[in-house]
C-alpha cells in the first residue's frame, strides 16, 4: 500500500496538530504542576533547613554568655531546646594519641631518591661536616675525667663546694641560693640575704593620707593655699564636675532655632511621614517579617493590594482571579516571588535608616542655628553635615545606602545642606559615591581639597559638649572633699606608688 510521505514524515497533518497541540497544554500544565510542587518542595526544605541552622545558632549564642561557655546556663538552654542527651547515652570521645598522619588507603609520599647523583653525594657532605662541626654539651656534674678539660684546682675547687656549702653541713635536700666568694684561695659558699617582703599597714596608710587629705580641705575655706592644696583644690574641682555635671540634649526648635516640617520619630505612623517621602514607599507601614513566608493570610492580601493590584502595576479588579489561581494569598507571593519580595525587603530598609534620617534632621537644624547666630561659619557647619552622612553610612548596611539617599534626596532642606548641595559644594557627582566605610579611608570627595588640612587636623570637625554645671562654693567643695570615696582612692594613687585597685578602702 503506497504510504504519502510529507515534509515531516509520514504523521498525518490532523494527527500531528492533535498531537503537539496537547503537549503545548495539557502535558505542558502537567510538566509545569509537578515542577512547581518541587520547587516549592525544594523551598520549603531550604527555608527548614535555615531555620535549624538559625536554631543551633541560638542555642550556641544562648550557651556562651559574655562569649564564653557556661555549663550551667549550657543545660538549662539545653533542656529548653530538647537537646539534652538520654541517660546512659555514651559521648563520642577522641581516641588517644595524636591523629594518624596517613589514614588507610591514603597514598604515601614518594621516599627521596638514594641515587648516587652530584646532588645526593653534596647532600651527604654536608650533613658529615655539620655533625663534625656541632658543639659538644657536656654535663659539668656527669661529665667523666676523659671527657671533661679541668684546670688542676678541679679537685680542690670540687672538695671545697663538698664540704663548704650549708646544704653540705646540714644535709639540707631543699634547693638554696647561696653566693660563692674566693677567699684565701679557697672557695666559700654563703647563702644569699633573703630580703622578707615588706608588710604594708593599708589601715595606717589610708588613715594617714586621710588626715592629709581632710588638711587640705580645711584650707581650702582659708586665704592662703598651700602648694599641696592648690593641687589638691583642681584634683577636688575636676572630680566635683565629673560627678555632677549633666550633659544637655539639644531640643528641636530650642531658643528659636528654625524647624524643618519633618517628623521621624515614629517609622511605622503613616500620618507623621511627608507626603514626598510617603510616596517612595507603597508598603509604608505594613508588615515586614523575616522571612516573608511567615507572614499571615491577611497581611499577604494587605501587601498584594497595596503593592502589585493598585491599578498602576495591575488592574484592583485581577486581584480575586489571582488569588483563585493560586490558591490563597501566599501561593501567590511564592510563585511571584522575585517580583514581590523586592519591594517587602525595600520597607524593612526604610525602617532601618528611619532613625538615621531623623539623627540628620536634629543635626541639620541644630548646626544651620549655629551657623546663623555666627558661632560656626557656612564652611564648617558643611563639613559636619557632611561628616555626619560619611558617619551615618559607615553604620548603615550597604544595601541600605541607596534607600537613605532616596529618602535624604526628597526632602527640602535648609540651602545649602541637603545633600545634593554638599555634592556640588565640595565638586563630586553625587550619582557617583564611592563606598562609605571606614576602611576606604579619609573621604576626601566629600568635601573642597581646600579644606582637607583642616578636616585632617580635626578642627573643623569637632564641636564643643553642651552640659550643665553649677561652680560650687567652698564651703560644698570641703564637705566633698571630706566624703568623697572616689576622690579618697584617686587622691592615694596620685599620692603614691602603691597600687590600691584590690585594696577595699
């Protein structure tokens, strides 16, 4: 029977578009379907296995307290993670001995050739002339009359120690240090003069420096000072204001200083934040687990709605379909998942630098005050602002540097100061910032090169401490003087050489 042959072979068209039409759709979804169960398996297993690795961690960090073990708190958090070992359960012990060098089946090296080469025979030379060559050690006490080079007083020097030592005449077993002396020709062995340690009576001492201490605080309410007191009175002074100085935390807005219309003292209240810096963000407030995967039914749906079918990226009404499809909520973050955990991840980094934005807002509306009541000039107060941000990024994960920028970039500042600003006041291009970390050294892009001699030295840099402190009278500075524990022990270490720092005073 003649059989028509087509391009393809001898398939008939029906038959072959039936055919590849149901491995397009129905094997397709079926392929599909079982490698998506085993991915999602693959998935789910990782995600485990993280867990018990972050599990054993724990149990580690939790057992080594201060970073070292402790076998009490070891069992107790033992017990609590089920850990402990049964009773009667052996523990796996190392074997004694060293490890072996070659283990069984290991090959072994190959053993160096005895052939008799050039190199073989300069080898052997040299390893004769070194034994030849090495110093002889001979034990002064063992060594015999053969092989020991005495002078002839040997014998009298060696009756001489026999009879002379004190270890001899006592038959003292105890080692002694003793001193030989030469006398009369004949040698003498002394023990040496052991000096006892000398007992140091802290009560007399303490009591004594006491006294002189409580001398010259009485001075202190006179007309004249001695010598001792004048030093005394500034020891006394430095260690009054230690104590009681309080530092002063500057207040936005503190004696009329300019506020900028910006509050980041909430990361998560969705009213505080301005509205150019709540548009960068779709997911401002909503839950942001590690991982996403543990998230609840419910704020899955909050992120899906707000994020992905806000009818920007995709229609509101696709929503439900989706969620059918998929099953529930969090089918879909798993099967969108590199397309949706980008912008969940992008919320946790804004939380992360929120606290550093607003740290910039004080220090901005803190430095422009200063620079407007003429304390600093327009120079130096950039050049803080500017080491503030270096500062403020060294600390910030560097994933997080690009969302701080954003965030920084979309604010109005006071002229001069934002960051687009500095960029242009110091002449990089603030497309282009080098990494700010500590280990990539003095960043120099970020300010003028005709200011980096200063900024090296410091001075412009650092700023004076704010504190409150009242000079107290002398009446109140003898009465601290007189009861002043601290200033007790400073004062004796001053006073003295003797070390105090485990004596109870």
């Amino acid at each position: 029977m003649a059989v028509f042959q087509y391009t393809w072979g001898i398939e008939r068209p029906r038959e072959k578009k039936q055919r590849h039409l149901r491995n397009a759709t129905v094997l397709r979804e079926a392929a599909l379907e079982v490698a998506r169960r085993e991915y999602e398996a693959r998935l789910a297993q990782i995600e485990a296995d993280a867990m018990e690795e972050r599990r054993l961690l724990e149990l580690v960090e939790l057992s080594t307290p201060g970073g070292r073990y402790d076998s009490t708190t070891a069992l107790q958090v033992a017990a609590q993670f089920g850990v402990l070992p049964e009773e009667g359960q052996s523990v796996a012990r190392r074997g004694p001995g060293r490890p072996r060098k070659y283990q069984p089946g290991d090959p072994r090296p190959p053993r160096p050739s005895r052939a008799k080469t050039r190199a073989g025979r300069l080898r052997a030379k040299a390893m004769r002339l070194a034994k030849l060559n090495a110093p002889v050690l001979v034990s002064p006490v063992t060594a015999s009359p053969a092989r020991a080079i005495a002078p002839k007083a040997a014998a009298e020097i060696g009756r001489a120690l026999l009879t002379g030592t004190i270890a001899a005449q006592q038959d003292v077993v105890a080692p002694i240090e003793v001193d030989v002396v030469v006398a009369d020709g004949a040698l003498v062995a002394e023990p040496m003069a052991s000096s006892a340690p000398a007992v140091l009576d802290f009560a007399a001492i303490a009591a004594r420096h006491q006294a002189s201490l409580q001398r010259a605080a009485e001075e202190l309410a006179g007309d004249e000072l001695s010598e001792d007191g004048a030093f005394l009175r500034s020891t006394i002074l430095r260690s009054h204001r230690m104590q009681n100085q309080e530092f002063v935390l500057w207040e936005r807005g503190q004696d009329g200083a300019r506020k900028l219309p910006y509050d980041f003292s909430d990361a998560m209240d969705e009213a505080r934040a301005a509205p150019e810096v709540r548009a960068l963000f779709k997911g401002f407030g909503l839950s942001r687990h590690i991982p996403s995967s543990e998230m609840s039914e419910g704020e899955m749906q909050a992120w899906m709605q707000r994020t992905i079918f806000d009818d920007e990226d995709s229609p509101k009404a696709d929503f439900d379909r989706y969620v059918k499809e998929c099953g529930s909520c969090m089918g879909f973050y798993q099967r969108y998942k590199r397309t949706f955990e980008p912008e969940i991840e992008r919320e946790r980094l804004r939380v992360a630098v929120w606290p550093a934005i607003e740290r910039r807002l004080h220090y901005v509306e803190r430095t422009y005050d200063l620079m407007m009541r003429g304390e600093v000039d327009r120079d130096t107060a950039m050049v803080r602002v500017a080491s503030l941000d270096c500062d403020i990024l060294d600390h910030l994960l560097t994933s997080s540097h690009g969302v701080y920028r954003e965030i920084v970039d979309a604010m109005v500042w006071f002229e001069g100061f934002s960051r687009l600003d500095i960029a242009e006041w110091s002449g990089h291009d603030p497309s282009k910032v080098p990494l700010c970390k500590v280990k990539q050294g003095f960043p120099g892009w970020s300010y003028p090169k005709r200011l980096h001699e200063e900024i090296l030295g410091r001075y412009m840099i650092e700023e004076a401490w704010a504190d409150k402190y009242e000079l107290p009278d002398l009446a109140e500075l003898a009465q601290f003087a007189s009861t002043d524990r601290e200033l007790f022990i400073a004062n004796l270490r001053l006073r003295t050489d003797i070390d105090y720092s485990d004596i109870d005073l």
